[in-house]
C-alpha cells in the first residue's frame, strides 16, 4: 500500500520530475499528477516515467491530491501557495524543494488564504540535491539517494505534517535533517549560496581572450555559473541577509590569504590550502 | 618512422605516464624510458603500457635520449635540468610540463651548466591538461587531445628546438599556443592559479559541522581543493606576484558585488552572474 493516494507535483522540472520518477518506481504514491504551464514539456515528462499524467490546469491537478510539492523557483512558492491551499481537500499538506526558506515560510504563516485553512498543511523542505542539467529530461530516480533533505518546522508547523514530509523524503532515500528556516538559511548560504557567487565572479573575471587557457580546474570551479541566472537571482534576492554575512567572512580570509602571501609568511597561507583540502577530502568526491 | 628515436620522462606520474602512454601509441618515439625513485611505481607504469622500461639511475635513463621530459614538481625542474645537461648527447632536447615558467626558463638560461652546453637544448612547455587523479595508474592517452600546450619561448630558445618541442606536443593532440614565460605566468595565474587559491579558501572557510550541508554546488566549485598541497606550494610560490595581482583583481570584483547586493543595486550583482554565465558557457563542459 502506498504513503499516498495521489502527489501533484509543480513545476516538472529535474527535482518535480527525479521526485515523481523515485515515488512512482518505490510505489510512495498510486498516482503522481504532473502540473505545469507546457502540454508538450509534460508529455515527455509522463513518456519519460517521471509522472502519471500532466495538466496545465492547476485546479484540476491538486483536487485529488493529499500531497502536493512546490517544486517551482523560490519568489514563486509564496504566490502559488496562497493561491492553491483554498483548492485543497482537507487533510492535504504542501511542502516544497525550494533553496531558500525564511521568508517562504514566515510569509505564509502569515498569509491570510493560509491561516484560515486549519486542514492544510505546509512545511518546508530543501532536498539538497541537484545536477548541472536541468529539466526533466536529466530526472533521475535516485537523485535523492543518500542526499540531505533539510526539512524546516516553524513554531506554527503541524507535527504530524512534518513527521509525514520528513517520512516522505526519506521514502525518496534522502537523509532528513530538521532545522529551523533562519538556522537553514544561514547554513546553505554557506555551503550553496557562497559557493555559486564565488564560481559566478571567477568566471566573470576571466578575460575572454584567457578562456582558451583554461583547463579542468577552471571549468570544475565555475561549473554552476552555467546555471540559470533568474533561479539564482530569486536564491540570492531572498536570502540577502545571510548571503552578505558569508561574503564577508569570505573576503576576510581572503584578505589573509593575500597578506600572508604577499608577506612571505608562507606558513599562514600554506595552513588555509592545507585546511581547504581536509575538509575537500571529508566530503569526498 | 618515428619522431624521436628515445623519449626520457622524469617523474612518470598522470602527465609523465600520459605523454609515455600517447607517445608509444601514437608511434612518435621507438621507445620510452621512465625515470623515478620508485622502482615499484615504474614497474607498475610499465605494465600499464606508459614507458617501454623504467629506471631509478637518471644518468642511465638519459643516456641514449633525444628528447626529455622532465614532468617533476615545478621547484625540483631547475636543479633537475642543471644535473643532467652535462650527460646529455649532443642533439638532446629538453622539455618540462611546469605549471610556472618564467623562473624556470631565466634561471637555466643563466645557469653555467645550461650555458656551457651548446648542443642541448631546453624549451619550456605547459600542457593545459589534468585530472583530480593523479599518478600513472590513472594515466589516459587521449589527456592532451584537443588540449592547449603553451610552449614558451624565451630570446636564447634554439628555433629549431622550439619547433620540435612544439610538433612534439601537436603529435600528442594537443593544440599548441606560444606565449613568453612572463605571458604564460599572467595568463595561467588567472586560469589556474587563482582557481585553486578560491576552491582552497572555499573549502577551508566552510565549518566542519556544516559540510554534511554540501551538495554538487560546493563539491565542483572546491573539488581541485583536494589537489597536493606541497604541489600547489611550490606553483604558488613560483608565482607570487602574478597570483596576488589576480587576487587583488577578483578582490575589487567581490567587493562590488558585495556592496551592489548591499545596497540593493541588483542591476549591478546580477549583471555580473550573467557575465560569469556567458564566459562559462563559452567554455562548455
């Protein structure tokens, strides 16, 4: 017997699609009903094993479903949220993969089609899992295999509701860590945000007339500044806060790097590349 | 007919063993012989079809060469070439695949053992080519296909030598560009050296209790992080003041950034993710 009778999934994309192709092939749901703005997109989605079927009508999608994920870019999730949650049967719970969650959350705690909708539950996820393809072409079903979902309980969140997403992810083969919205934003500012902002400005400052110089290294460190600049402006936008604290410390160590180097105190700068690659090797490849 | 009659590699690791593994392949010498300390290791390259034979007495292995390779750590080329120039035969061309150049190529051009044989000749070279595995065990003959070679030529380089050491590579696959050592050091502190330096800090800067937080982003952008320190040492510090000029470069490019996503100038940061997204995609994957 499945965990669910029926998961819409919003926005069809490589996670919409990699989580409706791992909860159909483990039998998580009787059915995964695909939504989104493209028949076309869709229908290669449905032939590629990713969802049951498709719909552009999104009244029609969530009907039948008691789970519904929000898989579309961070500054959408609020909007479709409150304008879904009125549609949803009782008993249904929302939760979404976006990359950032404090304002997401807080806002829709806050939000008036939310609050008065006792029987529908939200909770937040961020399955931290993802590929340099896009699309649910590249879905795969084990993309959630052994990665970290965080899901993020507010104060407001119904605990039966997050014991079920939590369950959910971990249906799909993730390992659940639970965290508050700030403490998870805080965190992936870190190990996310900084990250692709440091591979953007690399990229970004080598001359075009160099590109032909460059090799592996350059092109496994700018790797994800070939990703789509609107889903990283809307990341950066709503997690301005914590983005701004992680640059900072980010350019005091590199301030030290540089002094050091430029002092001929070897022994400090050659500490940070000794550094670097101990925690490199702690993540493996 | 091949090119060289014999091919001496110094330190058969992923470049040495590459270049002996393509050579022999391609037929563009009749035979390869492996110099090392490792007598275990050379057997092992041996096997794995990169050398025809191996040695740990270098003035053996040179003996009957035309062309050298000298593939050892940058700091260990110069005292290497200054050893071996006077045993060399008359005709021998020597090459290198350091990472820096400039102080390489002006020390042995002034050095007295390089200069009193006139009949030897040394033309530096740096084969754009790597891998995150190192060692001969992980050695590819296709590693310099479609792959830049800077050769680089100084005022004393014998033309004809440079020519050789060019064809050299292009047999090998490699597409060959010529610059001056002071060129090439600007250039691939920028491509190379600079990259490092931001996946090292990168990696260093993440707290250990936060790596669990690490998805494919991080992993790309700090993967060459987990390259030899003692490595990495030796080309920073041969090339000091072109890796501070580009870290003082991408020091001002990051304090704009910062102080544009600061102020709410988000004209200003998203441009410069678009700019990062345009050079990376130039590069392809």
């Amino acid at each position: 017997m499945a965990d669910f009778r029926q998961i819409a999934i919003l926005g069809v994309g490589l996670i919409g699609g990699s989580i409706g192709l791992a909860a159909l092939k483990r039998k998580i749901a009787d059915k995964v009903v695909g939504i989104g703005r493209n028949a076309d997109r869709l229908a290669r989605a449905q032939r590629h094993g990713c969802i049951s079927e498709g719909t552009t009508d999104w009244q029609a999608g969530i009907r039948e479903a008691d789970l519904i994920v929000v898989c579309s870019p961070v500054e959408s999730i609020i909007p479709l949220v409150e304008q879904l949650v009125p549609f949803c049967q009782p008993g249904t719970i929302i939760t979404d993969a976006g990359s950032t969650k404090q304002t997401i959350i807080e806002t829709l705690h806050a939000s008036e089609s939310v609050r008065c909708r006792k029987d529908v539950y939200f909770v937040g996820s961020h399955p931290m899992a993802g590929s340099d393809k896009s699309g649910a072409d590249h879905a795969q079903a084990d993309l959630f295999d052994n990665r970290v979902t965080i899901v993020t309980p507010a104060p407001e969140t119904d605990r039966t509701a997050q014991a079920n997403v939590r369950k959910f992810w971990e249906s799909l083969g993730s390992r659940v860590l639970e965290m508050s919205p700030a403490e998870h934003d805080a965190a992936v500012a870190i190990t996310s945000h900084l990250p692709h902002v440091m591979a953007s400005l690399l990229a970004a400052s080598t001359p075009e007339s160099l590109l032909e110089l460059t090799a592996t290294g350059w092109a496994d460190t700018t790797r994800v500044a070939a990703g789509d600049v609107e889903l990283w402006r809307q990341i950066v936008s709503t997690n301005r806060g914590h983005v701004l604290q992680s640059l900072t410390n980010f350019e005091k160590l590199l301030a030290a790097f540089r002094a050091s180097l430029e002092a001929g105190q070897d022994e400090h700068w050659i500490k940070l590349l000794e550094q670097g690659k101990h925690h490199r090797d702690i993540v493996g490849s």
